[in-house]
C-alpha cells in the first residue's frame, strides 16, 4: 500500500480505537521499510511519536510502549536505505535508539522492543560509533529476547544472525538451521503459502537465502528456488530484488569485448602481503576504455579459485567531502564510487553479488545501489579478470584516482594502491 493512502486512512482515524491506530502505524511502516521508502519512513515515525506521547500523556503503557517500539523499528530500517548520509544516519539511529530504550523501560518483556534495542546498538559499529559497551549490552537483549519469547519472529531473525556470522568465513552452521527452523515455522502458518510476508517475515526469509550464500560454494538451487519465491510474494521489496539479481546466472563478457582493449598499467603490488595466505594475492591493475565503458584488469599471483571477489574504490572527483572511508589498513583513501564483484563460478558464468554504489550507499551494503550493469571476464591466463563499468555509473573527472582490492567471495584479502595509499591516477582520456 502506499504510503501517502495509509497516512490518509491515519489521519482519517484520529481519535479512533488506538490500537487500530497503531496497526496502521505499524502497516504504515513496515510497508515503507519493504521499499526502502524514506519519506514513508519518516512520515510513520512522526505519526507513532505522536501516538506515543498521548500514550505517555494519559498513562497507557501499552500504546506508548507500541509507539516507542514503531520509532525505532522506522529508525533501524532507514539505516539500511541507502539514501542518507553517515550524519543523518547518526541522528536516526541515536533517536532510534532512546525510543527502543524507552519501550523496555515501559515493558522489560517486550521482545519486539529488546530486538530493536540490540539492533540499534549494533549499527552503532557500522556508522562508526560502536564500543565495548554497546557491544556488550547488545548480547544481553538478544538473550533476554530469546528468554521472553525464542518463538518471536523479530527473536528469531536476530538469533540466526548472531549465530551465523563469521566474518573470517562461511555462515556457521547452526544459524543457518536457526534460519531454516524458523522458516519453517512461519510456513506451518495456515494461509502461509500464498500471504504476503510483512516485514519481520520478509527479514527471515531474505536472511536465510542470505547465510546459505555466504559460503565459498553455494548449492545455489534451492536458494533460487526460495528467492524466486519470496520475489514473487513482495515484488515491491527492494531486498527481495537485490537477492533476485544476486542469484541470477550471468555470462561472462564475450571475448570480443575486451580483446581490442588498449590496456594501460595502474601499478603492482607485491607477492604474499595479503591478510589471508590461502586467498586470492593481488598482483597488478590496468585500465582501458571503450565507447560505453571503462575496463579494470586485475590479475593474481595464482589461477583464481571458483570463488573469488574484487573490489574497486574510486574517488571520482578528487573531492573527499561526504566521500566513504576505505577499510585498508592504514589507509587514509576516501571513495564516492565502489565497484564490487563477489562471484561464485558457475558452468560458463557465475553468480554473486555485483554492483556499482556510492559512498552512502556503501555504509550499509547497498552495493547494487547504482548500477548492476558490471560485466565480467575471465582471463585466458585464470589469474586475472576483467571488470567492465558503464562510464555514466562512475562520472570520472580528470582528478579520478582509484584502488583496487582482491580476495574471495567472502572477504577482502589484499589491496593495490599508490606508495603513499592516496590512491592511483587514471590516465587521461
């Protein structure tokens, strides 16, 4: 539904039953969270601190503690948007946060409140604002959570996350059956097979296509299967489509795409200075473009493996204001362009994530925000790859400089860059 027709039917409502009031509040909200709907987001977070301040006004804790609890649901969900910057996204989160504070204040067995609560202290470490102490604070809600009600859907999203993660690999295996347990569940659900998934549904189906993915070689079928499934009930989620394209089988670019290329030397880099031994080792980086594209050519010390990721950082105009940081260690590098192709082989292609985004769309992932239209090709030689990008995704100005960065499908490995880390200079058109 559209967000302006449920504001409508709110406004319409006013003074009406207040839980009436806070189903379409909460309608309101997760269907601009599916969409990635900001302005939605931000229209249903001034209608429930409106609900939530009449609720605190005559004393009804249950409306106030709904209320608080949809303000941060609005909050954490617009962090994942893609369309603010870190400033805003910092305020967001913050007044996210004091309001999922607020809701366990008024029901400390509240799991939709405790979720959130954690959620919120975990995008903290994204946005750059993490500590020690939130850290630990975000652990004691999920299992505070998990006491008042494992069988909660929102539980059961953000347990199967804790316990699949593994930053230096594959999804844990006992989150990805916490995922699947749990949708397994949501499809008991009498009506189950054709309803339309709300959010806190949408996030535990998404969330486990998402940690089969995360490994070196996913048994892409069922997971297919899944996406096209959940495509089909949402076509309106963002994240729905996202998934969509990720495991999609693309073709690797036609060799007469690349085979005229007049390619230029960026720089080198040297053998075995990767984080990961056992990695892809980023050798060296040229460039080239044709009429409708710009080309990277990264190659490695050894064949790559059926899995393998890069990365390339752009600064497109010399400019670091509202540019992202780069993660290399010791790095001073600022981007507004990210290049990301994270690939597993498949027959004569691959699938995987693949995209071009900018420096706000990169802090929370949206990595195909931009374009998809990357196109991919395997060397002759199986040690390097070829990356095309449409020049209108990137808009390089003559003070373009870029870095390029190599590894698996799961995590980066090595960077390439000028000595002094300020990035490469691309030649001049």
């Amino acid at each position: 539904m559209k967000p302006i027709l449920l504001f409508l039917m709110i406004a319409a409502s006013s003074g009406s039953d207040p839980a009436h009031e806070v189903t379409l509040t909460r309608e309101m909200i997760e269907d601009a969270a599916i969409r990635y709907d900001d302005e939605g987001l931000r229209l249903g977070r001034e209608r429930a601190a409106r609900l939530a301040a009449e609720g605190e006004a005559s004393g009804d804790t249950r409306l106030a503690r709904d209320a608080h609890s949809l303000i941060a649901l609005s909050a954490w969900a617009q962090v994942y948007t893609g369309h603010n910057t870190l400033d805003t996204l910092r305020r967001i989160a913050g007044e996210g946060l004091l309001h999922a504070d607020r809701a366990v204040a008024l029901d400390e067995r509240f799991p939709d409140a405790l979720v959130l609560a954690a959620a919120l202290r975990g995008t903290t470490f994204m946005l750059g604002e993490g500590s020690p102490e939130k850290r630990t604070a975000m652990i004691e809600l999920i299992k505070r959570a998990m006491e008042v009600d494992p069988a909660a859907t929102p539980v059961g999203v953000f347990n199967g996350l804790a316990r699949s993660m593994d930053p230096a690999g594959p999804a844990r295996p006992e989150g990805i059956q916490a995922y699947a347990d749990l949708v397994r569940r949501l499809d008991a659900r009498p009506g189950a097979e054709s309803a339309q998934p709300g959010f806190w549904d949408l996030q535990a189906r998404a969330w486990y296509a998402m940690v089969r993915l995360q490994n070196l070689q996913p048994e892409i079928a069922p997971i297919r299967a899944d996406v096209a499934r959940l495509t089909a009930l949402r076509p309106d989620s963002e994240l729905a489509r996202e998934l969509s394209f990720r495991v999609e089988h693309h073709s690797w670019a036609p060799a007469a795409s690349v085979s005229a290329l007049a390619w230029q030397p960026l720089g080198s880099d040297t053998a075995g200075d990767g984080a990961h031994a056992e990695a892809p080792d980023l050798r060296a980086l040229a460039f080239a473009r044709d009429p409708q594209r710009v080309w990277f050519r990264l190659s490695f010390e050894q064949d790559l493996p059926p899995s393998f990721g890069l990365n390339i950082a752009v600064d497109r105009d010399g400019d670091p204001g509202g540019d992202a940081a780069w993660w290399g260690k010791g790095s001073h590098f600022r981007f507004d362009r990210l290049v990301t192709a994270w690939v597993a082989r498949e027959g004569d292609g691959y699938f995987g994530r693949l995209g071009v985004t900018d420096a706000i769309g990169s802090v929370p992932w949206r990595l195909e925000k931009l374009s998809t239209d990357v196109a991919l090709r395997l060397g002759e030689d199986r040690k390097s790859v070829m990356v095309g990008v449409p020049t209108s995704a990137l808009g390089l100005t003559p003070q373009a400089r870029v870095i390029a960065a190599g590894g698996t499908n799961l995590l980066w490995n090595d960077d390439l860059t000028a000595p002094a880390g300020e990035g490469i200079a691309l030649p001049a058109q």
